[in-house]
C-alpha cells in the first residue's frame, strides 16, 4: 500500500505515521499487523497500532531524529505485511493453521523472526513426510498454547 499522509502525535506524545486504510481488509484478518516498508525513503518496521485516537505506525525518536521526520511533516509511505504470509506458505501448513483457528490467528500475530523459524524447522524435513507432518501437528500444538517457539533441546554434558 502506497499513500501521502501527514504525521501525527496521540495526547501521550507518541508520533504515528496514519494509517489510512483497514489492515485487515487489505491484508487479511489478524490481531496484529507486522509491517515492513518505508516513510520518505527511509527504512520502517513495526507494527500497525491503535492507540484509541490514532491507527498507524508508531515512530520511535531514535528513527525521527535520524531520519527528520516530525509531527506535521507530510510523508510518503509504502506498507507491507512483513514476513511469511498464509499465501505464500505450503498447503499443508496453511491447512494446519486454518483447521486450528486459534494456532493460526497467534501464528499471525508473531513477528516474521518466530514465523519463519517455525516454517524453516517444517521446511528440514523434505525427505521425511512423515516428520514433517509431525512437526507441523507439533507446532499447532506449540502454536494454540502460545508457545511464540519450539522448546530447544538440551545440550548433553
């Protein structure tokens, strides 16, 4: 999604980048939508917010003070959903997550960090079907628990 929009700041202080249209219309239904794009060139991730007077991306000070962006200031933005998406995964995968509403809705909220490293421990089973259908029932599991990894094994002393 590309857009003009002009920077603004909640009654908190906080800085937001509007956003003028509805996340879940455009990108599907989820609690929380991780993005990835750009504010005037420079680089942005975070996460659409609602702060109950503004919907957009908050804008840390660190970013405004490097990048020269301030309350008032019109910008140019261009949003994504950041990370896997449900569209772009396996069938079997995408199957799990939608006959588990409750796994695939905390799997859309995680970060694209934990999502990929869920589809990336699925994805090392190539030449075993078998596992990897275990892993994937394994992180439905992990997944409607809250679990945002898989538990790592121990080394052995």
């Amino acid at each position: 999604m590309t857009f003009e929009t002009v920077v603004v700041a909640d009654s908190k202080g906080r800085v937001f980048v509007p956003v003028p249209f509805e996340p879940d219309t455009a990108w599907g239904d989820k609690v929380r939508h991780h993005i990835t794009g750009t504010v005037n060139g420079h680089g942005v991730r975070g996460v659409v917010d609602d702060s109950g007077e503004v919907r957009g991306v908050l804008l840390g000070p660190a970013w405004r003070r490097d990048c020269g962006v301030a309350p008032g200031d019109r910008v140019s933005v261009t949003l994504q959903p950041e990370g896997p998406q449900r569209d772009g995964m396996a069938d079997d995968v995408t199957s799990a997550l939608e006959a588990s509403p409750r796994a695939g809705e905390f799997f859309d909220s995680l970060a694209q960090f934990y999502r990929k490293a869920y589809l990336t421990w699925i994805d090392a089973t190539k030449r075993s079907p078998e596992l990897r259908a275990e892993r994937i029932a394994d992180m439905v599991k992990l997944l409607e628990a809250g679990q945002k990894e898989r538990p790592r094994k121990k080394a052995m002393n």
